[in-house]
C-alpha cells in the first residue's frame, strides 16, 4: 500500500492493484496551490467528519463525480446539501469498495473549548493503515501497525505530544505519519519525531505531494 500525503489530513491511498482511495480533502489542499482536478477519478473517497479543513464543501461535487463517498450520518446530510449521494457507515462496519478492506470505527472529536464538534468516524484499511480523523481518544480494541496520527490540537503541541504517542501506543501502532499540523494548530514535525521516535515509534513525515509504501 501506498501513502501520499496533502495539505492538513487529507490522504491519498494507492494499492497493490493500483486502485486509488482518498480520504478527507479539505479547503486547505486548495488553498496550498493544489487543484480539484489532481483528486478526481478515485475509485473511493472516505470523509471523516463535516469540518471544511477534512471536507471542503465547495468542491466536493465536482471532485467525487459519480464516484463511490462513504461517511458517517452526519456527513451524509452535509453532502446531500450539494447533490452529493453518499454511502452510511456506522460504527465497527466492515465493507468492500474498489478492493479496499474497510471498518469504520466511531471515535469522538477531540474537544475544542467553547465549541460543539460533529460526528467523527475514523477508517481502518486493509486492516493495516488506520485514518481516524479528528478522534481525540483511541478507540477501545482496535489494533493498526501503521497509523495517521494528529500532532496538533488544543490539547497536543510543541513540547506537549504525550497524547498523541499515547494514542499511537494504544493502536499498538509500529509507524506513524504525522497529520492535521497544517493550519490553525502549532506543531514542530521534527520535535514529534525525536519524542516518538524515543517511545519505540517510527515516524515519517511527508511532505506535500510525498509518497510512503507501508506494509
């Protein structure tokens, strides 16, 4: 499998047969200079939850086409606003899209003060790489080698990344790339990596545009 990192938490996934998962493409992928046509024709699209930072509403329409979306309920009636037809997942549902093994697996948004947060819905692919979107907590019995992790939210952020590693060590991930360090939020990518790399973590940071093979 293939990991190719955007602005944010957006992620395009390749795998061995060569089909193409996106996951999460928010406002901030266009703002940083890329543009709609670079994301169209992906055989799946996955979105988390309804913030415009992991699903940019105004050019959603016109980047999944007629292509195959699955979301949570609440994104589900965000994207009906738009004409967009999306698939329901609940939570712990396994299904099979485009060759891709999925679980989608509910986990809360982390909390921000003074501020109701939507319905969060992480995804397990292939049973090897987990995306869990804005989850603030690990979700109870799940297990992933590899994990997108956020470095960055109100309560992760330079010199405070102890619950990100935590998150990482719950999943009993091996490998993490860091995410969500792309807009509003601080994080410094090489202070992450020297103190997970201390608790037992591989880290690899991509650039924008940088592609990782995870196993």
């Amino acid at each position: 499998m293939k990991v190719k990192k955007y602005p944010q938490s957006h992620l395009l996934i390749t795998n061995d047969s060569g089909k193409k998962l996106i996951i999460d493409p928010g406002y901030l992928t266009y703002e940083k200079g890329f543009k709609v046509s670079d994301f169209q024709g992906a055989d799946v699209y996955l979105i988390t939850h309804q913030h415009l930072d992991h699903l940019d509403i105004n050019t959603i329409k016109e980047i999944v086409g007629e292509n195959p979306v699955y979301c949570n309920a609440d994104v589900v009636s965000k994207l009906a606003e738009v004409g967009v037809k999306a698939n329901e997942v609940t939570n712990r549902q396994k299904f099979s899209v485009a060759g891709f093994e999925i679980v989608a697996v509910d986990i809360p948004h982390f909390e921000v003060p003074g501020k109701e947060v939507p319905q969060n819905t992480g995804y397990l692919i292939d049973g090897i790489f987990f995306h869990p979107g804005d989850g603030g907590e690990a979700p109870n019995h799940l297990h992933s080698d590899n994990l997108a992790l956020l470095i960055a939210n109100p309560w992760i952020s330079p010199g405070h990344y102890g619950k990100a590693i935590e998150f990482a060590k719950a999943l009993e991930a091996k490998l993490v790339i860091p995410i969500h360090y792309d807009s509003r939020y601080p994080a410094d990518t090489k202070e992450f990596k020297e103190k997970a790399s201390d608790a037992g973590l591989e880290v690899r940071v991509l650039g924008w545009g940088e592609e990782t093979t995870i196993h």
